[in-house]
C-alpha cells in the first residue's frame, strides 16, 4: 500500500464520519427535542410538587414522590397490571403467533394468503376503533358475548366482563391479544420463511416430524426473530395505554389500572404532576433495565 | 416573458401590502374554545360573531371545539402556555375556581357594567355562579340538570304512579319487575364513573343535607369531624337499596349511552337523566316523555325540593392580549339576542332566564325544565365538579365499589374520609 493510498483511505475514513454526524443532526435534533428534553424534565419536575394549574409555583420535595409511590397501593397495582401484561402478551401473542405462523407455514396447503391476511386485519385498524368494537362485544346487557353464552346456557359475570375486577384485566389482554397476534404472526412467519427446506429434510431422515421437528429445528432457528418478537411485546405492554383507557379506564376500582393510565390520572385528573412525573421516572427505569436486558440476550442470540 | 413575471410579483406586493393595512393595525383576533357535538352551534356561533361586530367591529372571533375528555386536557396545558384561547368553555364550581385561584382566569367584574358588558344581561344570582371570594371569574352562560324521566304510557297502562319519595321509587323499581323481570325499571350506565355520582350527589343532599354537607365538601370541617356523619352512610345504603332493585347487572360495565338508548327504545321506562337528554329522546324518535324530580328521601334533611344544577359558562383567560374585547365576547354570549338563540339553537337552559317566554315552539321538556328551576328552593352541584379532585375521585371509585358490592357502604365512607383528610392535610 503506496502513500497516497493511505492518505485516499484516510480521507475517506473523516468524510464518512462527518457524513454520519451530518446524517445523524436531524434524528439527534427529534430526539433532543422530544424526547431527551422532556425525559430530563420529568425527572427534574419528579423532585417538586405543583399542579397543571400552578406550573410556575414548584415546591422542592425531594425524594417525597418517589415514597409516595412506594406506599400508593394504586401504584402497585399498576405495576403489578403491567407485568401482567407483559408476561400474558408474550404469551398471547408471541405463543399464539408461533402456532399461527408454523401452520401457516407448514400446516394448511391451500388459503394461506387469506388466513395470513385475515389475521393480519386487527392490526390495520386503530387501537381505540378495536376496543370500542370489544365493548359493544363485552357488554353486558345486548353484547353478542353474553347472547351466545346465554344461547347455549352458560353463565355469564353478574358484574359484566369488564366490571368484574376478577377478570377485566384479562378482558383487556384478550383484546390487545386479538389485535396484536396477526403481526407477531406475519413477523415470525418471515422467519420461518428463512429456514431452509433442507434442514427439515435432513430432520426427517433422522427421524424429527411434526411438533418434533417444530420444537428441535423451528424453534432454534428463528430464536433470533423471536426475540425480537418478545422485544416488541415488552415494549407495547409497558406503554399500554389506549386499550385500558378505551375500555375500562382502569377500573373498575382501579383493578384494571396500568402504569400509563395511572400516570395520566394523576397529572390530568388529580393535577399530581410532580407525582405523575415521579411514577414516569420510574416506568422509565424499567423499560430501561427490560431493554437492557433484551439487548443482551439479542447480542449473545 | 420578463415584463409578464414582474407584474406578478408587483401583484403579490400589493396583494401582501394591502393585507398589512387593512388587518394589522386594528384587528383583534379573540379565540374562543368550547365543547363541541352541539346542535345548532354552528349558527349559534356565526350569530355570536356579527353580535360582538355590531360592539366592536374590529374583534375576530376565532371558534375552537373541543371533544369532552380531551378538553379537560387541553384546556388546562393551554392556559399555561402562550397560545391558548382568549375565552374559553368551563364548568362552574371547583374547576372554574381552581383557575382563578391559580391566577389563570381574569377577574371579570371590572367588565360587568361595561357598554354590553355582562352586568346588562344576567342576574346577580347568575353572575354570582362564576364567583370566587368576591369577584366574578366566568359568565355562567348557561346551565344543566338531572330528573327522573319516565314512560308515562307504561305507567298508565300498568297504574303505576309518580313516586313522590324515596320508598316510592324503590316500590315502583320492584312494581316494574314484578311485571316483567326482564324490564330494567332504571336502567344504569357507570362505566364512567360519574353517573353514579349524580345519583350519590343527590342522595348525599336529600338525606345528610347542604347544611351538614358544607364544611365536608369545602374540607373545612375539623379533622375529627370531617365526613364523620353517619348520614353518608345512609346514602350510599339507598345506593345499595336501588342496585338491588331498580338497576340492571354489570352496571359498572354498560355505557350511559346505551342506558339513554334503552329508554328512548322504551325497553326501560324510567331513567334518571340530564336536562340534554330531552332533545336526545327526542332526536331517537321517543317524544311523549314526562319528567319528575328526585324523591325526598324520607327521614332525610331536605324536603325534595332542593335541586341538582351546575351552571356553565365562559372564562376570560388571564394571559389574554385583549382583556376587555375577551369580556366583550364573554358578555356578549348572554346577551338577549344570543341567549335566545342559544336556547334555540342548542337547547341551553340560559342564564339570560328572562326571555325563555319569548322561545318559539319550545318542546314541552324545556318548559318544564324552566319552570321546575324557578320552582326550586336552592341547588346543588355535582360532586365531581364540587369537591376537591382527590375526594372527588374517591367518591367515582366508591360508587364503582359499592355497585360492585367489593366494598359496604361504611368501607367506602372510611376510604372517602382517609383521602379526605389528606387532601386537607395537604392543602
């Protein structure tokens, strides 16, 4: 390699990198913007207390709001919910999804476009248009729900399937699921596409058919697809908000109470919104330890 | 080609010229936000602007509607930031005071006698429901209340009468099921929470009574009295009582929409609804509807005739560029002729009382409304509007518990005064 090799190369090298850095401005500027700013704020204004209709009189509490939080019953709740979600959606709608997809894949020979698609559909329509679809569904006194259970003579909830605090939160997580389970399915069924037809025939001289195969070839072949799957899951189920809000608005009771309904009760209805900032610091951490976390497991996938 | 691109640029110049002249120098744009879905409010706005010309032809007002739950939202970020509205929609009572206290609301009563200034239009009385500790912060243009509203041909057909008390309507509500106990005698919508709390609102008043409810309310009351009175028991027990016997299942899970339905389908005939429920019915087809009030509540404080009612109106926000030409449109929205037009229009029960008999063709439940107003003794506000924001969501999810039966009517009295005295202990 000559000099003026070296120097072409180097050159090229700095202009990449203010290429990237001028690439690079506008996201930065969005992000500083909306995200950072306000981020850098909410833990700021976590350390006051004021109300929507005093933002210029802050009262330095220090760490009161984060204690608050600690013993507000409502706020485990929440939590507790979220988790819920979480871990149920997973699997809703990554479990679900899979079968879906490993049927779509190797399972039905004929109408594949037209399940794929009709599954799909839920995902096409927006988030509060579904839950007032499940309401009128769910409700109690002319939902289709109840008529088919009474038609055939099963028991329906006294307090209906979205005033029960026993059983709202799972009403919700049927709905999130409904809609959401198409595109985990056509996103594992991407990667199912991915494997080669040969494994699963070397799979077969060996003697691995069927859920074998699916369990020892499928599965280990789109881990990666799948983490991503559940990545994505995580992430909706901690932001949950429209779904709650549509259909229960986190009651009754507060049984159906979720991090993103609570945080806006507090700021908009009880006008908290140094406590509300307090309880987005701490969502904040825990989706940051939670994508940590996937982030790990992705890079060792 | 040249000579053609120059006279078009020297178009646009006085074009943009012009403009500056005749709008910069005196205009004065006044936004306006209100809540939206109102019959009529269309025409009641074009009217409101020529009204506020003929004053001040150089006032522009600029008309923003609002969905109900985001406006809530939005009102209260937009008052703190520098664009919001000049004038704006508010209900009267804790959230129309929180604003002036927090300084966010103009004191209007330098405007009241100005020329058109709302002074010349509206009673004292009127006047004095957008007050706080003095001074006049809103223009209660208008107001709503709640009544029983009822089949009067079901009624007639199975001889059932008015009921004039509390255990009255408890008979009625088991009369209605012994006829049919597929009938829902009062159908009950509480997915939201608040229609429950006019209900509580109303017992609260006709059995524990404004006089005792007072100092609770305004958390004025010494600690170890606050909301102590074993009278708030007994009304959330009558709640118990009428969920037993007059609603439908799963009322924490059906809408108050589809409940107004289910009247104006005459599948139930009873409801218990507010004064915008009228044109409601009516617009669903049912128009022979009768109305009655609330029951007295025998061996309660009042005597029936104290009646639910919360005044609305406008605001001037405190930030506005042109304080006098926001009270302007703020006054001029009660004046005769849009006070008219707005019981008109979109079916308002104004605060401009005095030219309801001028009303043409009013439908016989304004009428009623109207007249049964004058007729009462005094009023009551909702509790939701009324109470401090943390008693008041106390008492939503209360009502939520105590339908359910997750909590009894004492549990969701103690819960109530745990938050109450820690509303109070942080004020």
């Amino acid at each position: 390699m000559n000099k003026t090799q070296i120097n072409s190369i180097g050159f090229s090298l700095s202009s990449d990198r203010v290429s990237v850095i001028i690439l690079l401005i506008p996201a930065l500027i969005f992000c500083t913007v909306f995200i950072f700013i306000p981020a850098f704020w909410a833990i700021v204004g976590s350390f006051y207390s004021y109300g929507m209709t005093s933002l210029n009189d802050w009262k330095w509490v220090g760490f009161d709001n984060y204690i608050k939080a600690s013993q507000d019953e409502f706020f485990w709740i929440a939590l507790k919910n979220n988790f819920i979600i979480v871990f149920a959606s997973i699997v809703l709608q990554v479990g679900v999804g899979t079968i879906l997809a490993a049927i779509l894949d190797r399972g039905i020979k004929y109408g594949k476009v037209i399940f794929r698609t009709i599954i799909f559909t839920p995902m096409v329509i927006s988030s509060v248009a579904v839950s007032i679809i499940w309401l009128l569904i769910y409700d109690p006194n002319f939902g289709i729900l109840n008529n088919i259970l009474k038609a055939i003579g099963l028991p329906t909830p006294t307090m209906g399937w979205l005033g029960d605090p026993d059983i709202s939160i799972w009403m919700i997580m049927i709905v999130a699921g409904w809609q959401n389970t198409g595109f985990m399915m056509v996103l594992i069924l991407a990667g199912l596409q991915g494997v080669s037809k040969e494994v699963y025939d070397a799979a077969e001289i060996d003697g691995a058919t069927g859920v074998k195969a699916f369990w020892y070839i499928t599965l280990p072949m789109i881990r990666n697809i799948l983490i991503v799957a559940i990545l994505i899951t995580t992430i909706g189920a901690f932001k949950v908000f429209e779904f709650v809000y549509v259909l229960t608005q986190g009651g009754p009771s507060n049984a159906t109470q979720v991090l993103g309904t609570y945080i806006y009760l507090q700021a908009f209805n009880l006008l908290h919104m140094g406590y509300a900032n307090a309880l987005s610091v701490i969502l904040l951490i825990i989706a940051l330890i939670l994508g940590w976390f996937q982030l790990k497991a992705s890079r060792r996938a | 080609m040249k000579y053609y691109f120059s006279r078009i640029w020297a178009g646009i110049l006085i074009t943009l010229l012009s403009f500056s002249f005749t709008s910069s120098s005196y205009a004065i744009d006044i936004k306006l936000w209100d809540l939206s879905a109102r019959q009529g409010q269309d025409e009641f706005y074009e009217l409101l602007k020529k009204e506020v010309k003929k004053y001040n032809p150089d006032i522009n007002v600029i008309v923003t509607e609002w969905e109900n739950e985001a406006y809530k939202t939005q009102i209260q970020l937009a008052l703190n930031g520098d664009d919001g509205p000049d004038v704006f929609f508010n209900w009267f009572g804790e959230d129309s005071a929180r604003l002036a206290r927090a300084g966010l609301a103009l004191d209007l009563t330098p405007y009241a006698d100005m020329e058109g200034g709302y002074g010349n239009f509206i009673s004292k009385g009127w006047q004095d429901a957008g007050a706080v500790d003095g001074k006049i912060y809103g223009v209660a243009n208008k107001a709503v209340s709640k009544y029983f509203y009822y089949d009067p041909a079901f009624f007639d057909q199975h001889n059932l009468s008015v009921p004039t008390t509390f255990g009255e309507l408890i008979d009625t509500c088991k009369s209605i099921k012994a006829i049919d106990s597929s009938i829902v005698p009062w159908p009950m919508g509480n997915s939201e929470r608040w229609k429950l709390n006019h209900v509580i609102t109303m017992l609260n008043q006709r059995v524990v009574g404004a006089e005792n409810t007072k100092a609770d309310y305004a958390l004025t009351a010494p600690d170890d009295e606050l909301f102590t009175n074993p009278k708030y028991v007994e009304a959330w027990e009558k709640v118990v009582e009428l969920n037993e016997n007059c609603f439908n299942d799963a009322p924490n899970a059906t809408n108050p929409e589809l409940t107004r339905s289910m009247f104006a389908a005459q599948i139930s005939p009873m409801m218990y609804c507010g004064t915008w429920c009228g044109g409601i019915f009516a617009s669903e087809g049912f128009t022979d509807f009768k109305m009655f009030r609330f029951p007295r509540v025998e061996g309660g404080a009042d005597d029936g005739t104290v009646g639910f009612l919360v005044a609305e109106g406008m605001q001037v926000s405190a930030k506005t560029k042109h304080p006098e030409a926001a009270a302007l449109v703020a006054s001029i929205n009660v004046s005769d002729i849009m006070a008219l037009a707005d019981a008109e229009l979109r079916g308002s029960l104004i605060s401009n009382a005095a030219l309801i008999d001028q009303m043409e063709d009013a439908p016989h439940w304004f009428t009623f409304y109207v007249n049964d107003i004058a007729d009462k003794s005094a009023h009551v506000n909702v509790l939701d509007v009324l109470l401090e924001a943390n008693v008041s969501n106390a008492y939503l999810d209360m009502g939520t518990e105590v339908l359910n039966g997750t909590k009894s009517p004492q549990e969701a009295m103690d819960f109530i005064r745990k938050v109450a005295l820690e509303a109070k202990a942080a004020m």
